[in-house]
C-alpha cells in the first residue's frame, strides 16, 4: 500500500476458535513447535528442532484445544530467531489503540490508531478515513466512531459507512470508516521475520493489506507483506519498494487461497540480501538486492477504493458492509 497519489497499482469459524497452549518453549532464541519448513519445504518434527533443525512454523495454525503444542516459531528454513513484539490480541481492551499508541501493557503493546499523515488526508484517492473513538474530526467533541473490536481473541478492523451526514461532515465530507493500526510509536527494527494471522475480507472495495514503513520520515521504502482485493479473494499481492523507487520493483500477483476456513498465516522475512514472503508456511515470493537497510516499524489496515478501478474498486451498493479485517495474531523476531 504506497503513499504515491500517482501510482498506477498495488498491485474453522471463530466460535470453534483454535488456541494457543501458552507452553512455547525457548531454547537459544528459538520457539519450538510441531512442526516446521524444511529446506524443500517439507514439514520436520519438534523432535528434529531440538536436535537443531530449522525452527518451527505458522503453518499449522493454532492447536486445538487440548492437543499437546506450543507457538510456534518463523517459517524460516536454517536459521533462529527470538521474538522482539507480538499481539495475541487476548486483551480485550480497545483503549490501547489510540492517536498516541498510550496504554500498553505486557503481552498487549499500544498501537497508533493512524497512519504518519493527518487523518484527513487523502492517499491513492481512497474513500475511508482512519479513525478512533476519541477522534473529534472538525468539531471538539470525540465523534465516538468505533472500527475496532476483539472477539474471541482476534482484533477486527472493521470498514463501514458513515452514520449520518452530521458525522459525514464531522469526519471532512469521507463515506466510510475504517480502522489502522501502526507500531510507529511503539516498536521498529531492521530486517527479521514479521507474521500475521488473519482472515480477509471479501466484496468490492475491500483492500485490506499487512506492511512495514521507515522510522525515518519519508517514502519510500515500503515492504507489502501482503496486500489484497476482496474484489478477487484468493490472490495476495507482494511488493519491494526502495528508497528511492516509489513505483516498486519485485512485486507481483499470486493465488494463494485460504482454507475453508479463509484464515492465512502470511510471514515475510527480511534479511541483508534478500526478501522472502512466505504465506501459510510456504515461500512465494522472493525479491533479492533490495536496498532497504533501515528500521521499519508495522502496519495493518482496512483501506476502502482506490485511484485505479481495476487495482482496488471503489465499494458499491454490492459491497457486504461491515467489512471486517479479522486479525488473530501479529509477531515479529529478531535473528538470535
């Protein structure tokens, strides 16, 4: 999801919910599980991790209650990692997620309720603006517009139309609503492996995407981890965007279907030489070269419409509002 107003493109059900067990095991930086990527991409046993194989994978999603299991670790074939920030988005309260990312505490970090630009900013001609219940738009009073929500362990953001015409013009004359969360203020590191597990929105309009952004202030580089239209459910986009190249090099289309389920566990590890987007355990898509060499913190977000109808289209009268970006997980690590 780029900041270039002239960019031509970017390009089982919650109820029986599977969990976590909370015995993850961490010997030397790693965190063991059940199974993990080998070098060709087939599954090694926890057996082989603690004789020094590859650490663990996301792949196999979250164990179900009562079976033997710990979280597991990056899909990242021959090397270790230790983790530097996660949300399990376990603690249900909302108030962390806020314009100054105040009130985290262990276990559930504070997040930016928007993007670096002022809220009232249009980017790629996009229909949402981001908001928070305390945002107060043109007036001095919080509008107390909601696009947050964690059930059952999993945040949603969630994309719908504005109210009224008072909170229309209230909110600078925008449609829709919707929600972004930003580790900006919180935490930032250069390169390691960065997951997501989420489930993705499906209708017209929907453009929900996973990235990282400079520290620094400036565009680019951007890394896409994973971006999507829910106009084309099963395609995921991923993109490289050097400094200094906003129009991306590397990036590209792919089908990756989700489940029955439609949860995906989408990973991108980001290393010196090479950048690696692994969605569901498997590799994907590989950009090599890259000159992105600084620290970068994370995004998530439910962007609506689009500058390029056949990039992201706007939302119609077929879009199935509310939109929801449903979103179990995001951890990221560091090399140990």
């Amino acid at each position: 999801m780029a900041f270039s107003a002239g960019r031509p493109h970017r390009a089982a059900v919650r109820g029986g919910r599977r969990r976590w067990l909370r015995a993850a095991v961490v010997q030397g930086g790693a965190i063991a599980s059940g199974a993990a990527l080998g070098q060709g991409g087939a599954l090694v046993s926890a057996a082989a991790l603690a004789q020094g194989g590859p650490p663990a994978t996301g792949v196999t999603g979250r164990a179900r209650a009562g079976t033997p299991g710990v979280a597991p670790a990056p899909a990242v074939p021959g090397a270790r990692y230790r983790p530097t920030f996660a949300d399990e988005f376990d603690v249900a309260a909302l108030d962390r997620i806020n314009e100054h990312a105040q009130g985290g505490v262990p276990g559930a970090p504070a997040w930016r309720s928007r993007m670096r630009h002022p809220r009232k900013d249009v980017i790629n001609e996009e229909k949402q603006i981001y908001v928070d219940p305390a945002y107060a738009g043109r007036g001095d009073r919080a509008l107390g517009v909601q696009p947050f929500e964690i059930r059952d362990g999993a945040l949603h953001l969630v994309a719908q139309p504005v109210a009224s015409e008072r909170i229309r013009e209230a909110l600078h004359g925008m449609r829709y609503t919707s929600g972004c969360i930003t580790s900006e203020l919180t935490h930032a590191q250069r390169y390691g492996y960065f997951e997501m597990r989420a489930r993705l929105p499906r209708g017209r309009g929907f453009w929900p995407a996973f990235w990282l952004l400079p520290v620094r202030e400036g565009w680019p580089p951007e890394i896409d981890i994973m971006e999507a239209s829910g106009e084309r459910p099963g395609y995921l986009h991923f993109s490289v965007r050097d400094p200094g190249d906003p129009r991306g090099r590397g990036s590209g289309w792919r089908h990756v279907p989700a489940g029955p389920d439609g949860w995906q566990v989408f990973g991108c590890e980001w290393t010196e030489r090479s950048i690696r987007f692994i969605v569901d355990g498997r590799m994907v898509w590989q950009v090599d070269g890259h000159a992105i060499h600084e620290p970068m913190y994370l995004v998530a977000n439910l962007a609506l419409g689009s500058h390029d109808r056949h990039w992201i289209p706007d939302p119609d009268a077929s879009t199935p509002f509310p939109g929801r970006f449903e979103i179990d997980y995001i951890r990221a690590f560091e090399r140990a």
